[in-house]
C-alpha cells in the first residue's frame, strides 16, 4: 500500500530519487516498483526497539544526502533511524510520544482518513482535512521472460482458467477462513473446469493439507500445492497468470490486487474499511455481527463467528461474478 504514495511522490516530484527502508523480505515487492529508486534493509526484528542500533543506523546514512523522511509505521522506534540520521524533514502521524523526532507531526482525523492507505498518501500533502487527490492504485511490475522460466521451474502450463488460493494468514487464526469453507469452494468450481494453484509460505503448509484432505479426489489433479515451495519473487510472478484469487485479508491478498487481478478478500476479525484491496475487480466479504472488527489475532470469545458464519456460498457466489465479469 506504500507504493501509493511512492506514485504521489513522483508526480509531485518527476525527478525525485525514492529509498525504501523496510524488512528484507518486502525487497521483491519493492523491486517491481518504478517508482522506487533503492531499498536498504531495516535489519531489525519486529518489535526490537535497539536503541543503539537504531542511532547506529541513522548515523549511517547521514552521508546520504536524503532530504524528506516519510515515517509510515507509527511507533516511537520507526521514528529513530531518520531522527539519527538528520534529515531535515521528518513526517508523519502523532503517536506513541514521538512529536519530539518528527519535526512535521501531524494529527490524524481518522474519520477523513478511513483507509490505510489514505493515510499513507496525505503525508504527501499539506496537512489539509481531506486528500486533494484520487488515491492511485498499486501496480507491481513483472517480466515474461522470468514468469516463463517460473513456470517451467514449476512444471505449470500456461492455464487462462487456474484461481489462486491464498489460505494463510500471518497475523492470527481470527483471520483465516476455515479450511473446510475453502475445500467447498474449490470443489463447487473445479466441476466448472477451474484449476487451482495453492500460495503460501511454509508455514500455510498445513492449512493447505486440510484443506486438500477434503477435496474430492476426482478434483485432486486440479490442484497444485505451491505453499512453502515458493520465494516471494516467484509467487508475485505465479499471481500475474491467474484469472482470479481467494485470499484471507492477507498480504498476497494485497498484491493479487496489484497484479490487477480479480480478488476475493475474505475478512474476520478486521475490515476491508481500513484495508481494502486496492482494485476496482473485487469483492469483500464479511459478516456483520456485534464484536467485529476487533483486529485481535486471536477471538477474544472463542467462537470465530465471523469466520465460521461467512459461508462459502458467497466466496462461491462472488468469484463466479468475478471471474464471469459481471461485477
């Protein structure tokens, strides 16, 4: 959802040069985006405050010569590394007593600004009550040449009609959708010809193998279990061949949607309000009852209602219109 605001930024400023400070991990991402000119890897643990590291780090770059610092996370310690590092303006949201490292901190009127990346992108601004702008929509880059040779790693064929399915869900089990919804859904559409590719990391292998348990086996050759299998290059690259994608409010969910492709978001505990996916050729789904959204990884009540009442009749419903073109 950064790269929002990477393409403000270089509208605003056409010759501007744009370095991504984040996680190792997020690099394929950021490699696929034209906007970004470096990235340099935060070498921190999430939730590792190393105050000493941190000062180590923004000294580091005093050489640099960077002018702004857009801080996005916001937390005290995100602010640290360009404070260290002395560039001249440092902005973002007011938050965890961080005012004093920010000399451009601002005040966030959560009700102007619902959505994620709506904020993101106001930072671009000056601070005014509403976005002057439509808020661009990301777009991940690939190359023929390496989907191919993807592909061949793979042993795929080059399928038009193949749905991915992204059943993890990093953040907790309050946002995955039960493994038995999802072996309905693929049972319901394989019999329409679909075939499946199963996205993850290893550590969706498990959810996936329920999930599969209880596909019927005259379905089994429809699908290929990709999870754990894969980096994050190439399953970028597997995304950008599949009609359409099922996906937990998820990160791949977020840049299915930015291959541009059909996406069903699947929500519990959280919203589409705040973090939709970021297409027009969408459909959220959630179900509205008095505890949700309450963001927490795990129920707090223990019953998942909002996960095991979002029946699959309508993930069903909603790619059939999706992949159909009739949304």
């Amino acid at each position: 959802m950064a790269q929002s605001l990477f393409m403000v930024l270089t509208e605003q400023y056409p010759h501007c040069s744009i370095t991504v400070m984040a996680p190792s991990w997020t690099r394929p991402l950021l490699d696929r985006m034209p906007q970004v000119t470096a990235s340099l890897d935060a070498e921190l643990s999430s939730g590792e405050l190393a105050l000493g590291r941190r000062r180590q780090l923004g000294r580091a770059l005093r050489t640099e010569g960077f002018t702004r610092a857009f801080v996005l996370p916001n937390s005290f310690k995100s602010a640290l590394i360009p404070f260290h590092a002395g560039i001249p303006i440092r902005t973002g949201w007011r938050g965890e007593w961080r005012q004093p490292l920010l000399n451009d901190c601002r005040k966030l009127d959560k009700s102007a600004l619902p959505r994620m990346v709506d904020r993101f992108v106001a930072l671009a601004y000056p601070y005014k009550d509403r976005l002057p702008v439509q808020v661009p929509s990301p777009q991940l880059e690939v190359e023929a040449g390496q989907v191919a040779r993807v592909l061949q790693q793979f042993n795929l064929p080059a399928n038009e009609r193949v749905i991915g399915i992204c059943p993890g869900a990093e953040f907790g089990e309050s946002k995955q959708w039960p493994a038995r919804y999802f072996a309905e859904l693929v049972n319901q559409l394989a019999e329409e010809g679909w075939h499946f590719w199963f996205l993850g990391s290893a550590k969706d292998q498990l959810i996936t193998e329920s999930i599969l348990a209880d596909v019927e086996p005259d379905h089994l050759p429809l699908c290929q279990n990709l999870t754990g299998a894969t980096s994050l290059d190439q399953v970028v690259d597997l995304l950008s061949c599949v009609r359409s994608v099922v996906s937990n409010d998820s990160g791949l969910l977020h840049v299915a949607a930015a291959m541009g492709k059909a996406v069903t978001g699947l929500y519990g505990s959280t919203t589409p309000d705040f973090t939709p996916p970021l297409t027009d050729r969408s459909r959220t789904l959630a179900i509205d009852i008095e505890c949700r959204p309450c963001f927490k990884r795990q129920c707090p009540y223990g019953h998942l209602r909002c996960l095991t009442r979002l029946k699959p009749e309508l993930a069903i419903t909603a790619t059939r219109e999706l992949v159909s073109g009739s949304y």
